[in-house]
C-alpha cells in the first residue's frame, strides 16, 4: 500500500472547493482517496446527494435594502463565524502529520464547532487543546465501560456538546476499500482506544477491509434507544444524535432527550438505497419542536448549499470531506481556506438572494427542479 504523501508546492488559495478537490486528489495516494471519497454499494447515494442539492432552487428577493448581510449564526448555544460546523471524520492523519490537531486550530480559528472523532487519529484531550469549541462524536461501542470512559474525559477536556452516531450497526460495504485491502499505516491509530482495541484496523488482507472488520469488532450493533436514554441520563452535556433520516426516529429521538438531530446518510457510506439528506430535511424539521437544533449533513460542497439547508430549515450544516481535500493541500491553512470560500460564497448567497441574515434565509422560497440540469445518467464524475 503506498502510503507516502507528495510533496506540496507553493500555496495558491484555490477559488472553490472543487478547486481544493481537485488539487487533494492529485496529492493523496490513490488507496487513501479511495477511503476518503468512496461510498457504499455502488455509491449511488453519493451521486443522489449532489443531484438532490443541485435540484433545489430558491427564488431571491429583491430591493431589499440590505448591504451587507452577517453569516454569524448560534450553533447548540456557541456564536459561530458561519452556520457550520466540522463533520466528525476519523483519521485525519492520513492527509496531514497534524491531523485533527490542524483542523481544529483552523476551526477555532473561523469560529466554527470542531467534531472530534471517537476515532480520531490524535486524543480528545490533545484535540480540545487547540482551542476550538468541541464538540465529542461518540460511537457506541461494544464495551460499555470505554463509552462510559470516553463520555467522561470528553466531559473533563471540556467538550460542549456528544454526537451520537446511530447510523452504523455495521459499516457500509465500500467495495473500493475491499478491492484494494486497505488498512491503517503504521503511524496512524486510533488514539482514543487502547492499541489493543485499536490494532485490527491496521492489519491489511487481500480483498478485505481493515476498517470494515475493526468496527465489527468494536462497535455495538445493537444499539437502541435505551442506550440513548441512558446516555441522556449520564450527561449534562447537550446530545446530539447523527444519522436521522425517518421522522418517526425524529420524534422519538426528541423523546429520548436529543437536543439536535444531524439529518444524514454518513455521506453515502452507509445505506446504499438512503434518500438524498437534502430531500428528507424539511420533512424532519416539521416533525419536531422548534427547541430542537437540526443540522444537515452529506454532500455540502458550497455557501449556495449551505443556504438551501438554511431555508428548508436547518439550524446549520456539517462539512465533511472537504476539509480532508484542505487537509490535504496545505493543513491547516489549507482548512482555513476551505472555511474562508465557505464564508465567502455563503455571504454572496445572502446578498443576492435578498437576505440580511441566516434568519431572513429561513424566508426564501423553495421549488426543486424535476430533472438535474448535471444528470450525466447516473455516472459519478
């Protein structure tokens, strides 16, 4: 497995993220940008988020008065530069020596929430260190005593919010992971476990997953909402449930005491047949109390988008891989960037759109196109 990251060139601050895509995969080496971008199955929920997010129109307002219009917005009680906040992503080590430690400083430093990983390639304590509001992703796993100890040092490293994942009673199949056998490098681990915990994700086999078999190994498969409720009990920290698809799991989950919900299929890498995150959202919204913070997750890849979850009703977003592709590029920096043509773009998208605020985005009126004007029939590009 070729696991040597080329050397980086100049820095030239790239003008969308598909400009920082581009440039990380030309960086990464292949069998790790297939772990970053791949999908489950036949990965069609990878192209059904983007088809879903390119369909969605909104019809700005005009004469508004408005000249310059804030992106700052209020994320589970924390002030925020943007309404967005860093998906949880493991092994960010992979892309960059500094790891989650870089994204977390470029997070404090545009005032967005970081998610730090259960399988983070560097500790909770180290990453909270950075500054960052923090927020602790906790999967659920088979050994309860290490939830109950990983729930108390994310308490004690001042973490301010927990992430229950709820979408992976088992890991999506990700046949470009399978076919090319990949399994951690050495220098990379989960850092949050025990090595003992942790060492099958690094013991690569011909035409299996390391990944896949190490959360087999580790992660419960029969978690339910007792467990949530127990959770809810054990802490005072407000909890945050990811992977929210079906309303009746909405409203049974505000029941359990979640204080947000992350309307999400885990970026296609889940449930291959899931509906586009975007296309169930507003039906999420509907179905719970306006006290309940919702987020929206998969297939982010622009302010424009950020500002189509705002009106169908989201309190904010989380990006995901593209802060790997900045990771990738230039670290921390390259993060920042990322951040910054978020900012960038986001803020245009008000002031086109005849916005003042986040709030008034919430007003936009919203149609969906019948058919994709980026439809190449069904080939990922």
């Amino acid at each position: 497995m070729s696991t040597e990251i080329a050397p980086r060139t100049v820095h030239q601050p790239p003008l969308s993220l598909r400009d920082v895509e581009t440039s990380a995969a030309a960086h990464v080496p292949p069998d790790i940008w297939d772990f970053i971008s791949g999908g489950s199955g036949d990965e069609a929920v990878l192209r059904r988020n983007r088809d879903a997010l390119d369909r969605v129109c909104l019809t700005p307002r005009v004469l508004r008065g408005h000249a310059e219009p804030s992106t700052a917005g209020l994320l589970l009680g924390s002030p925020t530069g943007l309404p967005t906040a860093v998906a949880p992503m493991a092994y960010q080590q992979l892309v960059d020596e500094q790891g989650e430690l870089a994204a977390a400083r470029a997070a404090r430093a545009d005032d967005v929430p970081y998610i730090a990983s259960t399988l983070s390639s560097f500790t909770i304590e180290e990453i909270t260190a950075q500054g960052a509001v923090t927020w602790f992703q906790l999967y659920w796993l088979r050994n309860r005593s290490r939830v109950v100890e990983l729930v108390e040092r994310a308490e004690a490293a001042g973490c301010q919010a927990l992430v229950l994942t709820v979408d992976v009673p088992r890991m999506g199949r990700r046949l470009r992971d399978v076919r090319s056998g990949f399994s951690l490098p050495s220098a990379v681990r989960a850092a949050n476990l025990p090595p003992t915990e942790a060492h099958t994700a690094r013991m690569g086999l011909d035409g299996s997953s390391a990944i896949m078999r190490h959360t087999a190994e580790a992660l419960e498969p029969a978690l339910s909402w007792t467990d949530v409720e127990w959770l809810r009990e054990r802490s005072r920290l407000p909890l945050v449930l990811k992977g929210i698809l079906d309303t009746a799991d909405a409203v049974r989950a505000v029941g359990a005491g979640a204080d947000a919900l992350v309307v999400s299929n885990h970026g296609g890498r889940q449930f291959d047949s899931a509906p586009a995150s975007i296309d169930v959202l507003a039906d999420v919204v509907a179905a719970v109390p306006d006290s309940c913070e919702i987020f929206l997750d998969s297939g982010v890849r622009s302010g424009t988008d950020i500002l189509k979850a705002l009106a169908l009703g989201a309190r904010g977003v989380l990006i995901g891989r593209p802060v790997l592709w900045g990771l990738a590029c230039a670290g921390e920096r390259g993060v920042r960037d990322v951040l910054s043509i978020l900012r960038q773009e986001l803020g245009d998208a008000l002031a086109i759109g005849g916005c003042a605020d986040l709030v008034d985005a919430r007003r936009l009126r919203v149609t969906r196109e019948t058919h994709c004007p980026n439809d190449h029939g069904g080939e990922l590009h």
